[in-house]
C-alpha cells in the first residue's frame, strides 16, 4: 500500500489515454525521493510529469502504475548572475526561470515552445528546442549539472555548477532526451547568457526549399552570425527567418548585409517589427490537439529537396513545415485528410531519411496514425548498448517502461 | 613508479602481431619506455605490450585479444595528456591510435568533417582553412594532440569560452567496446532517437573503449578577430577586468589571465616583447566586424577603468600568432625558470578569481614554493604551476600536497577539480572529495553498461576501484521490509 505521499489518481494524471493508480506531488527533492523509493518497494511503473506539453511525445506506456508531477518543485535554488550560472528545482518553469534572469538582464538561451508551461525537467527529458538552438545549441549545450533520483530513491549529483568542469562522466548530458527512462531529475544547472542590448528579424519570401537553402548558404559565406534561422513553409511558399541578436551595431550591420545579399542573389528582404518577430518565431509553438506533429532530422542539405516533405504535406490539411536549415531538422505539423494514405506517405519519408542516416518521430499524431507507425521508427545501431544502459539504471524497468525508442 | 611486469610471451605477442603485423607490436624494453607515462611524467608504469593498429577491424581483433588473454586495455592518443589518462595500468595492453590518421571525409555544405582518431587537431583547421572553415576546440597541444585523444579527454582550450568543448563538438564516433563490438553512435544528422551515447563516451577518459573514427562540426570562419593584451598592476586589477567585461554582457572567444611569474617563464621562452608587471590579459573577441569593433572597445574601456597599465594591439596577424603562440606556449615555459613543475585544472566561480588566487598565495607562501599563474579567466578554469626542484629532497612531495590543497579550495569555492585535463590517475583521489558515493555510484552505472568487465583503462577517473556486479542490480530492502512493516508487490 502507498504512504501518505500519494493519492488516488484520476483522468487528469493518464497518459495517452493510460490512467495510473496513484498520483505523488512531491514539494521538496526528499519527497521526490521517497517517493521513488516508495514506488520502488512497492515495484510500481513510474511516469514523471512536468508542465506536459510533450507528454503525447512516446509510445502509450506498457504500464503505468503512478505519476509523479514536478509541479511542486518549482523553486529557484540558486543563482550567481555575477557567474551567469542558475540551479532550479526540476519543476520551474521555463517562463518563471526566465523572468528570475531577466531581473540581471540575463537569459537561458532556449526557446522550446509554450514556455509558461514547459519544465526545464520536461524540457531536458524531450530534447526540447527552439529557434535559437541555431546559435545556442540544445540543452545538453547549456545543462552543465543535475540532481537526479534514481529508480530506488537514491539522489546523486552530476556535473557541478562551473561552465568548465570535466569531473566524471557527464551524467547531465546523458539524461538530455532520455524521456523520463533513466531517472528523475530533481534539480537543474544552466549555463546562462546576457539578454541581448538588441535584435532583429528579417524575413525573405522564397519559392522553394531549394532557394530557401541557397539563401542560407549566402549567409554563411557572408560570414553572418543568425542567432537562429527557420525556413517556413505554408500553403507552397517558403518565408526564410533570420534574426540577429547583439549589440546594437552589429545587429543593425548584419541586418543590412542580409538585405545586400539577399538582393545580389534576387530575393528582397522585409525586417519585422518585434510583435510581428515573435509572431513568426512562435509558429511552430502554434498548438492544436488532434494534429500531427512530425519532427524530421536529415543533412541539412537535404530538406529542401522537393519529392522529399511534399506526398507528407499534401495529405494535410493547414500543414506547415517549420525547417531550421543549419540542424537539418523540420517540424512538419498539420490535420490528417486520411490516415491510411498519410501514414503510407510518412513511412515512406522515414524509410528514405532512415537510408540516409536521418529519422522521423511522431511527436503526437492521432490514435488512427500511431496504430500504423512506430512513434521512434528502427532501433539505432548502438541499441544494444542503450538497453544495456537502461539495465543498469533500471534494473525493474519501471520508469516509463516502453514509451521510448525500442520499447526501452 | 615503476613496474616489474615482464612483458607477454612470444605466443601472445605473436597472436597480435598476427593482426597488425611484427612492426606495430612493441615488446622491446627501451621501445615501451616510450609509452610508460603520457604528459603526466611523473607517474610512470611500463605496459606489456604496445600495439599500433592501422584499421577499426584491427582494434576490434587487438580488443578481443587481449579481452581473451585477460589484458586490461589502455588506449592512447598522442600522450599529451596531463593527468595520467594514457598512464599504462599495471600489465596492460596499450593500444597506439597514431596510425589511424586519416581524413575519410569532408562536407562543407553541412558543416562536418569525419576523421580517425588519430588526425591531429590543429591538422583538421588546416585542411579546412583554404575554405574559410575551421575546428574549434584548441587545447594549447593543439599541434600535436590527436582527435581521438580530445574526445577522450572532452579538452578545451582558451577558445571554449565562447564555443563550447569538444562534446559540443562531437557529432557522431564510431568505437570498439570490450566485447569486441563495433558500434556506431550519432552521426552527421542530429538528433538521432535515442540515448545521448556520445555525451557518455565524450570525456570518458579512456574508460568506455576505443574510438576509431569521428565525425566533427566545422565552423565557418569569423568576419572579424580583435586581439587585445592588456597590462595589469597585479591579479586583482585583471581580475575585476574580466568581471567587468561579463558584466558588460560581451562573450569574448578567449581572456587568458597570466600572472608576473608565467609572464616571465613566457618571455624567456619566446619572443614576446611584453613588459615586467603583476597581471596581464590576452583576449580575442571575434564575429562580424561591426559586433567585433564594439565589442573590442567596449572591452579596452572596462581594462582601462578597471586599472590597466597599458593596452595593446598586435600591428598585424604575425604579431597576434607570436601573442598566443606565447600564452600556448606557458606550460613548456616554466622549463626557463624551474627544474620541475606540476600543473593543476581546477575551477572556480569566476567571481571568485581574486579571493582564490590570494589564497593560493597565502598557502604556497606557507610551503615555501612558488606558483605560476596562467589560466582560461573567463571561465574560471585555473591553471596554478606549482614550481618545485626534484633535486631537493622532499620538495616533489611537498609540491604534490600543494596542487592537492589547491584542488581543495577549487572544490570549497563550489568549483571543478579538472575543466579540461581530465581526472585521469592524477587526480581520481579528490573525485570522492567532490562527489558523493551516490553520486560515483551513479556514473558507475554508465561504466558497467558499456565495460562490465572493467577492462578499459582501469584505475582512472574512480577513486576506488569499482565492480559491477549483476547486471539485474542487487536487491536491497528497506528498513521497513526488514522490520516486517512493509512487504514487496
């Protein structure tokens, strides 16, 4: 029988339609723990939960025995903004984190969508991302320490609270897309940046995904630094964001060697004001149940080719593809016509990508979508080495059993 | 330390020069006296065998040769390290990468390169720089330090400050684990599904398997580079420098700080024209040019204001190279003005630069020594070179304890006891001073689920040697099951 920590759960605690028994709510990382060490003794199957905005992110769990929200670890544990360092309880969110820097005019440089509601946990644990990771790279770029709890209760430190350190083995960037398998995270380090003096976002309209990849290839040879570029594609047409971010000099210098080189190549360029510039970065964020929601990874030079994304894009109905061309990764998002056709289409994008060392996940798709295609797609060579890993630390397999790749 | 292992039987050396023929297996005394210690001089074991393998197939079939024969495994890039990472363990194999040199394959467009381990760093900058690209990470070995050393060791250099370190770097390896196994994990697509295997093995020491090739990011060159080298009265007034320029919300690519003892040990190594004085600061700010022109003088402003003597610009790209060249350089430097020394890597809280430096002062004054200062400043990651006389009987030991307490203060300040060196043999006994057991325990966990066996560079990094025991996990009931207040199920 479980402690007083938990209570019974109830539709608001299931995931992907699978409603567990019990429901904790730790307050501080010792609940946490004894919460786990609970759910240990008692060999119950354990999802975490943070702001849930992934949580259709991952096949159905194979079981599910109770939840564990972070939302009671929300606390500021430490920050040195003279360091540029900050350490939150796992359950923050990403908005609460950024308002606590923003006091020291200072950021995390990460943009996943819907941040009033994304964890840093949950942020962690899905990889998540925005446009800025063209500048900033993803969160194992700027997660430099941890506090995790492992599947018996047991909490352990990796990582430290220095930018530079290289102590150990990096456990911080192991967990970074382990989608609540391996552990929980109970506490998170960042690495922060000073808020930009000033920014600007330029848009220039293209015809297709191939003039969309020569205009980001002009930029690099110009030697341009974007703190983040996305190709977006609605309805045939492509609009190609670039937003410079820095002192005011330089944004502006950049800003008018975008315009240059994008009318030597002839395309013109429109410069956004800031409302309509972080209308354009927050598309992909756009969030309605029900679509599909495909992330594609491939060489970046390889998205633009046409017979690639478009059988996907037109068995959708308002589809956008949202191309961050210097990853190589698209966000392809849209309302299934017919989910036979469609998932004929995107098996066969994902055997072409697969070919080529690329991949496709459904990061949420429909009940009739998900019963025709693996939500991860094939094991990775290096499978038998992850299950090992996931052996070692989940030895009952109880945490999030089967919701990632392989069934892991 | 020495070693009395003999070295393997002619049967054994046979079998693996079966594989990589007579000429890359070393079993002669004064050959292996090569490989006994790495940049680390002071620890010294001499291997069984060396073996020099050309192919991934060849370290494959070496790996499970010496898996069958019981050998423990160290491999080794170019041995520049500076904590013991390629030390050989006690009757090991050592397995040489430096024949695995090639360049297999370069994409521009995409940004990535993919290399053997054994290509040396500064050899990837090279090769690219006719298009405008270049490698990132620069440990100050650069010129000689190998790729698949770097990976080991997740090394830095001035530069990371900026750009990160070579695990931001690394976009896919492939490696030979202990059973033989040759796995492939990333690649140059990102975000392949699954683990993040490559944080694992990136900075693992040496301790997980062998890589035997690497796909790396390549970067396009910056527009512009401004290099400035400001002089200081002492290390207080270089320090709140640094401050200032975070402060000022500038990113510098590099500011090395070098006190009056490095900066002597510099000049009278090199050709630097730089003046007597207690601090001085070498920074690079690079990006497109009208970032860099603000960025530059913003940053001469704050040194100014913060107490700078002097402020210089080199007059053109030669007398920048001489500029870092001498700062690279510092290490080999102290040769001019000490017998012996030993190097530490710990870090600190930037902010914490001035009251950690007079601390180590106070505490080398109290030992007698002296210590060199030169270090990554922006990120806090020091580089104290504590000076000491073999010679003088009792002085190694005293100037070992020395970098011991200095490790120390690094860990009570709330910093690392390595930023970029690696743990290595030399400092694996102060890991248990800035972890918990829990916390080893934990990273033991991703030992044992690629080495169970513990077969790779035994030793290292751990402060105690670790076993890993059923791969199910033991058991342990609670405190209430054993009472009988609580069951299982």
């Amino acid at each position: 029988m479980t402690g007083a920590l938990s209570q019974l759960a109830g539709n608001a605690d299931a995931i992907l339609g699978m409603i567990p028994r019990w429901s904790y709510r730790p307050r501080a990382v010792a609940e946490a723990s004894e919460a786990l060490r609970e759910t240990h003794l008692e060999q119950m199957r354990v999802a975490f939960v943070g702001g849930g905005t992934q949580i259709s992110l991952g096949a159905p769990p194979q079981a599910l025995d109770a939840v564990i929200h972070t939302d009671g670890l929300s606390r500021l544990v430490e920050y040195a903004p003279s360091d540029l360092v900050i350490t939150v309880e796992a359950g923050m969110t990403l908005s609460q984190l950024q308002t606590a820097a923003a006091q020291h005019h200072q950021r995390l440089a990460l943009d996943p969508p819907r941040p009033e509601l994304a964890t840093l946990g949950g942020i962690i644990a899905t990889n998540a991302f925005g446009p800025r990771r063209t500048q900033f790279g993803s969160v194992r770029d700027l997660l430099i320490g941890i506090t995790l709890i492992l599947a018996d209760g047991t909490v352990a430190k990796g990582g430290g609270k220095v930018v530079k350190n290289v102590a150990g083995f990096d456990l911080p960037k192991v967990l970074c897309g382990s989608l609540g398998t391996l552990a929980m995270i109970a506490t998170a380090t960042f690495r922060l940046h000073p808020l930009p003096e000033a920014s600007a976002t330029s848009v220039i309209a293209a015809r297709t995904g191939s003039q969309s990849w020569s205009i980001v290839q002009a930029i690099k040879a110009a030697q341009l630094e974007p703190s983040s570029i996305a190709a977006v594609w609605t309805r045939g047409l492509w609009n190609v964001g670039v937003r410079f971010e820095g002192f005011r000099a330089g944004v502006a210098q950049q800003t008018a060697r975008l315009r240059e080189i994008a009318a030597k190549i002839g395309f013109s360029t429109e410069t956004l004001q800031d409302t309509q510039a972080d209308g354009f970065w927050a598309q992909e964020g756009a969030w309605i149940n029900g679509r599909l929601r495909l992330k594609i990874a491939s060489l970046p030079s390889e998205i633009q080719r046409p017979d690639l994304l478009d059988p996907v894009l037109a068995l959708l109905h308002g589809a956008t593809s949202t191309w961050y061309p210097t990853l190589g990764i698209a966000i392809v998002s849209g309302v299934p016509a017919e989910a036979e056709s469609l998932s004929r289409a995107v098996l066969d994008l994902r055997s072409k990508l697969v070919a080529e060392g690329g991949s496709l996940v459904l990061i949420d798709a429909p009940v009739e979508v998900r019963r025709e295609i693996d939500v991860w797609g094939p094991k990775p060579p290096s499978f038998a080495l992850m299950e090992r890993l996931k052996a070692r630390f989940d030895p009952g397999r109880r945490l999030n059993p089967g919701r990632f790749v392989g069934g892991l | 330390m020495t070693s009395d292992h003999p070295p393997v039987s002619d049967q054994v050396r046979a079998r693996f020069a079966s594989i990589v023929g007579a000429g890359n297996c070393i079993t002669e005394d004064g050959e292996l006296r090569t490989y006994e210690c790495d940049g680390l001089t002071s620890f010294r074991v001499r291997p069984k065998v060396v073996v020099l393998p050309g192919s991934p197939r060849e370290v494959s079939e070496v790996v499970k040769m010496a898996v069958a024969e019981g050998l423990p495994i160290v491999p080794r890039g170019a041995g520049t390290g500076l904590s013991g990472g390629a030390l050989p363990s006690e009757g090991s194999v050592v397995i040489g990468l430096a024949r695995m040199k090639r360049v297999v394959e370069v994409d521009l467009e995409n940004s990535w390169i993919r290399v053997e381990p054994g290509v040396i760093n500064l050899e990837v900058s090279k090769r690219l720089a006719p298009d405008g690209y270049y490698y990132a990470p620069d440990p100050s070995s650069q010129s000689v330090c190998t790729i698949g050393g770097n990976v080991a060791e997740n090394s830095g250099g001035a530069h990371c400050l900026k750009y990160g370190f070579t695990v931001n770097h690394v976009l896919g390896l492939k490696m030979v684990i202990g059973t033989g196994e040759e796995l492939e994990i990333g690649g140059p697509v990102l975000d392949s599904p699954g683990y993040d295997l490559l944080a694992a093995v990136v900075g693992s020491e040496g301790t997980l398997g062998i890589v035997t090739e690497v796909v790396l990011r390549i970067l396009r060159k910056p527009e512009s580079t401004q290099t400035f080298f400001a002089t200081f009265p002492s290390t207080d007034e270089a320090g709140a420098a640094v401050s200032g320029i975070i402060a000022a919300k500038i990113l510098p690519a590099a500011i090395e700080m070098m006190d009056r003892l490095a900066i002597a040990a510099i000049k009278a190594a090199t050709h630097v024209d730089w003046p007597d004085v207690g601090a001085a600061l070498l920074m690079d700010v690079d990006g497109p040019a009208a970032e860099v022109e603000h960025t530059a003088s913003q940053a001469i402003a704050v040194a100014v204001a913060a107490g700078a003597i002097e402020v210089r610009r080199p007059r053109d790209e030669a007398e920048r190279m001489t500029m870092w060249r001498g700062r690279k350089g510092a290490f080999a430097a102290m040769g001019r003005i000490s017998p012996n020394y030993i190097v530490q890597d710990g870090v600190i809280p930037r902010s914490e630069i001035a009251r950690v430096l007079k601390e180590i002062e106070l505490l080398t004054q109290k030992a007698g020594l002296r210590v060199a200062n030169v270090f990554h400043a922006g990120d806090g990651n020091l580089h104290p070179l504590v000076l000491y006389d073999a010679a003088v009987h009792g002085q190694e030991r005293q100037a070992k304890d020395l970098g011991g307490e200095i490790l120390r203060i690094c860990i009570r300040a709330g910093g690392s006891i390595t930023g970029e060196h690696g743990v290595g043999a030399d400092k694996a006994p102060y890991m248990a001073e800035m972890f918990s057991e829990a916390d080893l325990t934990a990273m033991n966990l991703l030992r044992c689920a690629f080495d169970p066996k513990g077969t790779f560079n035994p030793g290292k990094v751990f402060p105690t040697p670790r076993l890993c025991g059923d791969q199910r996990g033991k058991y342990l009931p609670h405190a209430l099951e054993i009472s009988g207040e609580a069951g299982r199920g």
